[in-house]
C-alpha cells in the first residue's frame, strides 16, 4: 500500500494540491490536522481515501481529533500532536509508541519534518506544505506498507511560485 500524508496546510489549497500531484497514485491520503477543510475539500477533489484529523487551529471544525487505522495487520495512529507537546518533543508520543498498540503513529503541529524509528515503532511528521519551521522546507511524506513493514520517506515539495 501507498500512503501520502501531509500535514499543516492551513488552507494553503494549492500547496496541497501540488504536494498531491507530487505524490503521484497513492492508495490513501492521510491529513494529520490543522486546517481539516482543507482535507474535507481535497477528498472531494481526488476521489481516493482520505482520513483527517483536527489539530489546534480547527478550533471552526468537527472532526476527529485522533485516528485509529489497522492497514494490513499494521496499527496506525493519526493525530496533530499539539496535545503530546510536540513542538517541545517526542517524549509523550514515543511513551504511547512503547505501550505497544501501535507500530507507526503520524503526527504534524510542529511543521518540522522528522522519522524517528523506534524499536517499538516509528513516529512520522511528514512536516508542513505551507508553512515550513527550523529551516525546513515545504514537505509531505510517503509511507509503503507490505507484508515486510512500514517504510515512511520524506519529500520536500518541488514548488516555485
């Protein structure tokens, strides 16, 4: 399985269209929060799976806060992560890692794209396509699932305004 996932577009539509395109065929896109419309409107646009998640600016919008996802025996958590601390850092979300319920958890907030591989897992922040931090660049992420595990890789954004 083929998974895009991006994160903090804060309604910046054709940054996220672009990192989509980017992408190319995916079978799933995962938003991990901060302007959840946009997801809303780019599932309707692309026609594929998609799961949001809200984060601390869709304070305007129902939805999830979190997302469980079980892809092929894999257990998957979706969440923004600005109630685990994550801009100051990883410690509560590599705890809910070692509990053992999940082998990837995917998060954003801190719009810093980073893969912490674990013994217990692997956290992904696939960074942000709008507005990048810590001399980052605009980025989403890809993630391949099969029988053999899960191999997430971040891509910066190829985009000149």
């Amino acid at each position: 399985m083929r998974i895009g996932v991006v994160s903090d577009t804060h309604g910046k539509a054709h940054l996220f269209r672009e990192a989509v395109k980017q992408m190319g065929t995916v079978d799933l896109l995962i938003h991990a929060g901060d302007h959840f419309s946009d997801a809303v409107t780019m599932g309707k646009e692309i026609g594929i799976k998609l799961v949001a998640v809200t984060g601390n600016c869709d304070w305007h919008d129902s939805g999830p806060d979190e997302e469980e996802l079980d892809i092929m025996g894999y257990k998957i958590l979706v969440t923004h992560g600005h109630k685990y601390g994550v801009k100051r850092d990883n410690a509560k979300l590599i705890k809910k890692l070692r509990e053992g319920k999940y082998n990837l958890i995917v998060y954003g907030h801190s719009h810093f794209p980073e893969i912490t591989r674990l013994a217990d897992g692997i956290l992904l922040n696939p960074g942000s396509v709008s507005f990048p931090r810590r001399g980052s660049r605009c980025s989403y992420a890809i993630v391949l699932i099969d029988k053999n595990g899960i191999l997430p890789y971040i891509h910066e954004l190829n985009w000149q305004p």
